[in-house]
C-alpha cells in the first residue's frame, strides 16, 4: 500500500479484493447484537441494509455473518499482526468461542480487555433489578506468537501521588523506600548525600525514591480510566452515538504497531479509529457500508489534516464527473486503465499515443474527452500496427480486439469507423466508455442564503438538488478556501443553522452530501455590522 484508502462498499466484498498478508493491525467495532433500532445510526440506505443482513436470522445468523468477515480479515493480516474485536454482553461469548478462537486459534487468544466506559450508573440503571451494565469487551488475538507489542504505561493516579508526601530542597517530590540490597560503600555515600538515612522503625536502610523517576503505571487488561466521549463535549465528539473516544484507539494502535505500520478498520463508523491511526504516522484502511459513516470520518480527516499530513484516496461507488474530467491527464489515464484491468505506460515516451495495453497485450488508449472522432480511430489504428505488427496480425486472425479506446462518449463517426473495419476488414477496435466501467454522476447543485434576525445573530439556509436525493450538510464558519473545507457543524440534516457572529467579515461555506457520496458546495461572504453603542 503506497495511500491510506477511505473506501465506502461492503467490507466483504472489498476485503476479498486485498492482497494477503498485508495488514498490521486490525480493530473493529461491529455492530452489536442487540437488535434495536438505536443500532442504526445514520439512516441511510446502505447501513439499513447491512442491518437487516445480520439480523435475518438470530444470533446464528449473526455470527455467520461477522464470521466470513473475520475469515477474510486474518488472511490480510501479517504474521506479526493483531485483531482487537470490540463487542459487548450481547454476543462476546459467542464471539470468542465461534469466531476467534476458531480463526485464530485458542492458542493466539492474548487478552480479554474490559474497557469500563461510563463511571455513573444512571437514573434507569439504578432502578434495574440487576447490576448496571458498564462495560465493553475487547479481545486481542494474534495470528502467530511472533506478534508485535509495545509496552504501554499509563500516569501515576492521584492516589499514588499523594504516597509521595515529601519534598526535598529542589521541590521535588519523594517517598522513603526500604534499601534491601546494597554494598556498604554505596549506602555509605547515599548516607553522606542525604539520599538515604536509618531509621528506628525500618528493618533496612531507608532511601529517597522520586516521583519523577516514575514513568507510570504499566496498561493491565482493565481499562477504567478512559472514559466515553461527554455528550456535550465540543472537542472530540462528532454527532456519532457510538463514537469510541480517541484515547481508547491509540492504546490499541500504540500497543500493536509502529510508525508506517497499516491498520485497517472495517466498519469505520464515526472514524476514530483511521483519524488515531493517520496522528500517528500509520498507514490505514477504513472500510464502511454507510454513505454518511464514510463522508463523516473524509470531513473529520480533512478538519485535521495539516501541511505534513498524508494524502488519502476517498474511494465511492459513484464518481465526480467534474472531477474525472479536470484531473491530471496521466493521472486519470493511469486509474482509468487499472479499472480496465490493464497496465499503464509509465514512461509516456515513444508510446506512438498509446497509454498502456491489456492483460493480452492489445494496446489502450485514454481519451478524457466525449464524442470521440472518427480521426482518432485512424490515428490509433496506424499506431496499433507500427506498436506491435505480429500481435496485431495474430488478435485479427482470432478476432480479438487490436486494441482498446476509453473515452466518455464515441461520436457517430467513430462508431462507424469501428464498424466498417470489423465488417469489411475483419479488425475489431474495442471502444469502451468511462460509464461502462465505473459510476459517476454530477455533484449537488447548492444554494446558500442567510437572513439577520437580530444584531450579529443569523440565519443561514442551505438548499440542494441532485438526483440521488440529499444526505445532509456540513457547515464552516470561518472558511478558508487555501485551507479547504474544515467542518463546525458536520451534520446537519436540515440545511438551517443559526448562528451568532463577531463584527467584521466572514466566509460560511456549505457541503451538501448526496445519498451516493458525491458533494456539492457553495459559499457567501457575510458582512456583520459593529452595532455596539459607543459608551462615553
């Protein structure tokens, strides 16, 4: 992998398409097997559809279906790599003994970690007649005992500080420890420095043991000190009900990888996991099934992104025409001709115009234009049979293809060309359109109003069209165009916000999210009048 891929589909489906053995590190936090409606989150159509997929049939059909996942999942890992599956009472049993144990094998299983994720019991928990329910379950397997780990630690908790009672002249902080094992000469000189002293009520010499020698506390299985993101936090929280806080995921990603290392996440939810992963220097994989989970988590990466971050491909099921149309010429070539399944010309020198050939060696030429001309089908023809004469011969004899042109549209002459030569010649030119080979479609059309209702105080209304049907919104207040597009407001289902304003000028810009993934924007400059009263 040379990109990390942000890709919205099936993870079934995508996995089978990953090369084996090529992974780090896995975390997934599938959706549980509760069977409520509070599970779908989003509301689109693709996570209502994986919804009803897992819940056709019970808890049976539950684990068959995160078990061909899982399957896929431990082929792409690297022997040194882990698996942290997150799940809670509904299934965990389950889970372990069904699927990860027979994957994975028992011999593999290196911990049950137990994320304790809220610290209050909650009105309707304190009236049920049964404990309260304040935990998660996580379990690490490896795929060989040759797996990585970094030992974490954790700070010192406030009642391990208070232990450390004294202060010496420097105002640092120490406790008197018992000196079991030490040469005369040594306790001789600690005991001239004033590092150590006896004592009537210590069996063994005493010495000063300093808190800043302490580099915390190394990480057990319990994990009751990170808490779940604070409904009304305005840092982390991104409107995902189920988002998994930030520090949970780096202990995972810390603990189980490097720096360079992939970590992939299959159901990408909120995107916590792939947003750790990028802070860290890690390469990654984020997978999801929803249109608003993969859009949410491409806005909360681009929030963070900054001049050293890297570059990451948004891969959906249907493309910006606009975008194909206007990106670099060798660039698109290049996609455009692994999509088709053939190699591309890297060098783009002495290439007679031809821009990469088949798995059969015929010939490609890209066109990233429409209504392609009957010249360009004589130009090509002429090229095909200088580029390679015996090959050319051999396909019109067998009645293959001589070569392939991919190109938007194909005007009328063109296709005429195309058919006299198979008729009367016997040389087929394949003419395959972008459409054929991939979706695309046109981004959102977006309008963009605002309306004072009082001083500094407005109304901001978006509106959309586009053929899908819209999504939602997201909104940036203070928008810097050389910046691109940093989300204040990342959901936004309506398209109104009404919001108060400094004095001065500001660009609000809006997104509007398509139900296929595509987005459209606009933007106005908004001028809000100093209306203090001068106080004399």
């Amino acid at each position: 992998m040379t990109i990390n891929k942000l890709i919205l589909g099936d993870n079934l489906e995508i996995l089978k398409t990953m090369e084996s053995e090529t992974v780090d590190l896995i975390y997934l936090d599938p959706p549980f097997f509760s069977n409520r409606n509070y599970e779908v989150i989003w509301g689109d159509n693709g996570e209502v559809r994986s919804f009803q997929d897992r819940w056709a049939g019970g808890i049976d059909h539950y684990i068959v279906w995160l078990k061909e996942r899982v399957i896929e999942m431990h082929r792409v890992l690297k022997p040194t790599g882990s698996i942290f599956l997150h799940c809670d009472w509904h299934a965990n049993a389950y889970i372990r003994v069904d699927i990860l144990d027979k994957i994975f094998g028992y011999q593999n299983f290196l911990s049950e970690i137990i994320w304790k994720r809220t610290f209050n019991s909650g009105s309707s928990k304190s009236i049920a007649k049964k404990f309260p329910l304040n935990t998660d379950t996580i379990f690490w397997y490896s795929k060989t005992s040759n797996y990585s780990f970094n030992k974490i630690t954790r700070p010192l908790n406030e009642g391990a500080l208070k232990r450390y009672d004294k202060v010496d002249e420097e105002g640092k902080r120490f406790k008197w420890n018992p000196l079991k094992t030490v040469s005369e000469e040594r306790l001789e000189k600690l005991l001239e420095s004033g590092e150590a002293m006896i004592t009537p009520t210590s069996k063994y010499p005493v010495y000063k043991h300093y808190f800043d020698e302490q580099k915390g506390v190394i990480v057990d299985n319990l994990w009751d000190e990170i808490g779940q993101i604070a409904t009304q936090s305005t840092g982390e929280r991104i409107g995902y009900p189920t988002q998994k806080p930030e520090a949970l995921l780096q202990r995972i990603i810390e603990c189980a990888s490097n720096e360079g290392d992939i970590v992939l996440d299959p159901f990408v939810g909120g995107g916590t996991t792939v947003a750790v992963a990028d802070k860290l220097n890690r390469k990654w994989v984020g997978i999801d099934q929803s249109v608003a989970a993969v859009k949410v988590t491409d806005l909360r990466l681009r929030k963070q992104q900054d001049m050293f971050s890297q570059p990451y491909e948004l891969k959906l099921r249907k493309y910006d025409y606009n975008v194909l149309r206007n990106q670099d010429a060798f660039e698109f070539e290049t996609w455009i001709i692994k999509q088709f399944g053939g190699t591309p010309n890297i060098k783009q020198r002495n290439d007679l115009g031809l821009d990469g050939k088949a798995a059969d060696g015929a010939p490609i030429q890209v066109k990233r234009s429409d209504n392609i001309t009957r010249d360009v089908i004589d130009k090509f023809l002429s090229a095909v049979q200088r580029y390679d004469k015996r090959l050319f011969e051999k396909n019109k004899i067998e009645g293959k293809p001589v070569g392939h042109i991919i190109a938007f549209s194909f005007g009328r002459g063109a296709v005429a060309e195309v058919g006299r030569l198979n008729s009367k010649e016997g040389i087929i030119i394949d003419l395959k359109k972008v459409g054929d080979m991939i979706d695309y479609g046109n981004v959102p059309k977006v309008a963009i109003t605002s309306k004072e209702l009082e001083n500094y105080k407005y109304l901001l209304e978006a509106s959309a069209e586009s053929d899908s049907g819209i999504e939602f919104y997201s909104w940036d207040f203070d928008h810097n165009p050389e910046e691109g597009f940093k989300a204040d407001v990342v959901i936004d289902k309506d398209g109104k916000q009404v919001r108060k304003f400094e004095p001065g000028e500001h660009c609000v810009a809006v997104e509007a999210v398509d139900k296929e993934g595509l987005e459209g924007s606009n933007k106005l400059t908004l001028t809000v009048e100093d209306r203090k009263e001068n106080i004399s």
